[in-house]
C-alpha cells in the first residue's frame, strides 16, 4: 500500500502529513511523540491502509516537515488538539480513531475531552490515560523527585535543553532512540556537559533500527533542531488549566491501552487510576520485554493489536 506526502493546513499551522488508504474510508489519525516523527509509523500506516482505513500520520507542530511556531505558549494540548481536528475536517470525516505513541498518546487521551464528538476510538502506546492531578504535574515531579534528576523538569527552562540536544544531534538521538531498545536513558543522570553527555554511547544501532531509518532521523532533527517537541514540555501548567472543565470529563469511545512490560516510562505513569478517565470499552495489551519505542519495535503486535482493536467499530 503506497503512501503520500503533503502539507495540510489546520488551526493556523501547516502539517506534513503522511497519508494512505482511501479517502472516504474510516479515518486513523497517528499521532507521533518525542522525538519522533510521522515516519515513526512507517510499519503501521501500511497495514492500516491495507485493512481499509483511511491513515493520516502528521509530522505535529514543531516537528519535521511541519510549523514550528516560536512562543512556547503554541504548544498548548489545546492547540494540538486543535490540529488534529482539522485533519479530520481535511478529510471530511465527523469522527476518527486517534491513535498515539509517547506525547502522542497525552493528545490522543486528552482529544476525546476536548472534542467528544469526534472520537470514534481512541488508543494510546506507552502511556495510559491519567486522571488530572490536583496540582500542575510539574509541582508533583519537584517534590516526588525533590533534587534527583527527572528530564521533564529539565527540559522546563528554554534554552538549557535545547543546546544540549542540538549540539550533536547524530549523538544525541543515537543515545535517545538507539541507546537503548527500552529507552532506559532517559532516566539517565545528566553528565558534565549535559543529560545527554551522561548517557552511555552505545556501541550499535538496536536491531529493529537500521542505519537508514536511524539517519532519516538524524537528517530531520539536524534541520530543525528540538525546541518544537521541547516546547511541549513546557506547557504542562497551562495544559493543567487548559483541561480544568473541559467539554467532556471522561473518555466514552472504546479505548485501547498498548504499552511494553520493559518501558522505563510505566514507572511514574500507573494505571491504577484508568477507570477515573475511560468510561467505555476499555482494553489493555502489554507486550512482554518491549521497551518505550513500541511501534517501531513491536510492529506485527503492535499492528495486530490495533486492527483487532478498531475491526468492527463505528468510527464514522
């Protein structure tokens, strides 16, 4: 199944979209995290197509292809939601299946909130739906993490993180993504130079990435560097405000959670608290010994599992 590139304009940004499968059929938004890309679905976006629905995978504002708006202020969840409902207003489509990986999966659990009307199902990887917290969750990681490294917080002062990334993106992506097939750096302590700096250089590519795929990464993130997915970060105070009364206040689609039992990020993302937000249908898959880069990774379990997730439900 032959895919397409091209750029969509929605919610005053232009997106480079990949797309495929047939215009009219049951619409699949994808929804990439950090940092990552639309090409992070290149394993699922056929197979989507093939089983009958219509894909559409975005490079989201501030990444690749896409516009990366300067404030920090236009990274809101409101914004990114906002995106992903004008693709479907692209595409014609009333509703959709919104599926996401990593920050992708924040958009896709909070786009049922923002737009209930919209959502024929929902599935997040890596990250289960979280209630919100009584107090902005960056408050939470301060004294839960106290004066021990967290790369969240981290990546709240604009600048510091992105020098660090961005001064050698072929390393730092080799740390990020290639360092570890489960991501485990990512917890990584921040060396002299950096938090990048502190990781371990590893000595090969994980076997799911080949050198390719790996410098398709590199070429992209050399050109616009990191602070478009940084920014994201660093609305988690207004995002908390943002969703304080939202339109909806628990997803009713059916919804899917797909994470791997070997994902550093599980750690401070529990799902014990899953039926505060997810009211409908609601499945969980764990895919033993995976790490947090699921869809590249696992892509047969993790395509098997969202086709068997989305056969037979209404997403029109």
């Amino acid at each position: 199944m032959t895919s397409t590139e091209r750029l969509i304009d929605t919610n005053g940004v232009a997106l480079r979209v990949t797309e495929a499968g047939d215009r009219g059929a049951p619409l699949v938004v994808l929804a990439h995290g950090f940092p990552e890309l639309a090409y992070s679905w290149r394993r699922q976006i056929p197979a989507l197509a093939g089983a009958g629905y219509h894909v559409l995978a975005p490079d989201q504002r501030g990444y690749g292809g896409s516009s990366r708006p300067d404030a920090v202020g236009d990274y809101t969840i409101a914004a990114l939601c906002g995106d992903i409902a004008g693709l479907l207003d692209h595409a014609g489509a009333d509703r959709a299946a919104i599926v996401g990986h990593d920050w992708g999966a924040v958009v896709a659990w909070t786009f049922p909130l923002l737009h209930p009307d919209r959502v024929g199902a929902v599935a997040g990887l890596s990250l289960p739906p979280i209630p919100r917290p009584p107090v902005p969750p960056t408050e939470i990681w301060r004294k839960r993490f106290g004066e021990h490294f967290f790369y969240i917080l981290y990546f709240q002062q604009p600048g510091v993180a992105d020098a660090d990334l961005g001064g050698d993106v072929r390393a730092t992506l080799r740390r990020l993504i290639g360092g570890s097939a489960h991501g485990a750096a990512w917890l990584a302590r921040p060396g002299a130079q950096g938090w990048v700096s502190g990781m371990p250089e590893p000595q090969a590519l994980p076997e799911w990435l080949t050198e390719e795929e790996f410098e398709h990464y590199v070429a992209e993130f050399s050109r616009t560097g990191f602070t478009g997915g940084l920014n994201w970060y660093r609305n988690y105070e207004r995002n908390w405000d943002l969703t304080a009364h939202p339109p909806a206040t628990t997803i009713t689609a059916p919804a899917l959670y797909i994470a791997g039992t070997a994902d550093p990020v599980q750690s401070f993302t529990p799902t014990d608290r899953v039926r505060d937000v997810v009211r409908g249908g609601y499945r969980e898959v764990m895919i033993e010994g995976a790490g947090h880069w699921l869809q590249q990774e696992r892509p047969d379990e993790v395509n098997t599992a969202l086709i068997g997730f989305l056969s037979g439900l209404n997403l029109r």
